[in-house]
C-alpha cells in the first residue's frame, strides 16, 4: 500500500474517531489503533486491545505496510462501552523523534522504546525514564525484569527506533512497584532539566 493512501486512511481514522488495523513489516500480526495525531514521517495511535484502550503508541509510517479502517460489532460495542468517548489526545510533537521525546520529558512518566524486527536477534526492548536527548540519540535511564535501577543510560539512536509507547498497562503497573531512581541517577536529571530550563 503506497504511502500517501496509508496516511490519508490514518488522517480520515483521526478526524472520524475511527478503528484502524495497521499491519507492520515487523510484526508478522495485525495491531489495532486509534489514531489521534498524525504528523510527516510518525503518527500516534491509542491501542485497542479486547476492547480496552492499552497505552499510546508512536510509530513511523515507513514501518506500514497496510492500513485498514474496521467497521464491525466491534466498533459499536466500543462506543457503547465509552471506550471512543473516554480517548484523551496526549499533546506530542510528532515533528520527529528529537520532539517527541522533549514532548514525553515534560509527562515526567516511564517509556518503552523499541526497535522491532522479524529477527529476534535484532529486537530491542527498553524501558525507562528520559535522561536526555541529543541531536541524533535519546538516553534512556533503564530498569530491569527486577525492578532494579541500571547505573549506566542506554544510547539509543533516533534512526534504530520503530516505536515508543507510554501509559501502557506493562510500563504504568511496573512503574508503581520500582524503587525510586537512585539519588545519583536524580541528580544527572535535574541538571539536565535546569540546562533543558
């Protein structure tokens, strides 16, 4: 599906509150969205999933093979539910990823930040606070399956990025039981918020 038709499909879903199946090269299943924003090269979508809405995903337009509107039982049980009406639109500069990071600082949350492929070798999955951003890099304090606090920041390239979720059940339940940052890792951020000020 060529680009242009995908974007006009995920623009049409955002002005009409609409369902969307989005097939991504990769993933080998079909996701559900509601897209909220879209901008040139990354749109924003809330993530259906057995009729709750799971977190907010940012993804890139190159990674869309194919985009469908779903128009069934679905969609009514969904508005019947409240879950259409209850979508909030979270404010995200989706100009590029540099942007869309400055705009997730400000929520002051815990992210996930991936880079997926059909390999599994070449799958990457982190989850974290942002410590900082560069020009062409974010990085990303990260805790483990254990809860526990790393000492050193991932790096993570803007260009090795596929997608960046936030308020998903997985990071907002595993945020409630962490430890806090540790005090060093707390300092490194509040010198980059007062040279970010």
């Amino acid at each position: 599906m060529k680009q242009e038709k995908i974007r006009n499909i995920l623009q049409k879903a955002v002005e009409e509150r609409s369902l969307c199946r989005v097939y991504l090269g990769y993933n080998v299943y079909y996701q559900y969205y509601f897209p909220v924003l879209v901008g040139e090269k990354l749109f924003l979508g809330a993530e259906e999933d057995d009729f709750i809405l799971n977190g907010f995903s940012i993804l890139r337009f190159q990674d869309v093979e194919k985009v469908e509107l779903k128009d069934d039982l679905c969609i009514k049980i969904l508005e019947q539910e409240g879950i259409i009406e209850s979508l909030q639109v979270p404010s995200v500069d989706l100009s590029s990823w540099r942007e869309v990071f400055r705009s997730l600082e400000k929520m002051n949350r815990n992210i996930i930040v991936e880079k997926e492929s059909l390999k599994k070798r070449e799958t990457e999955f982190y989850i974290g606070r942002i410590l900082k951003m560069g020009k062409n890099h974010v990085e990303l304090l990260h805790f483990d399956a254990m809860g526990n606090w790393l000492d050193q920041p991932y790096r993570i390239s803007f260009e090795e990025i596929t997608s960046v979720k936030f308020g998903t059940r997985y990071v907002e339940t595993f945020s409630k039981y962490l430890e806090d940052i540790p005090a060093s890792m707390k300092k490194r951020i509040q010198v980059h918020e007062e040279v970010m000020g």
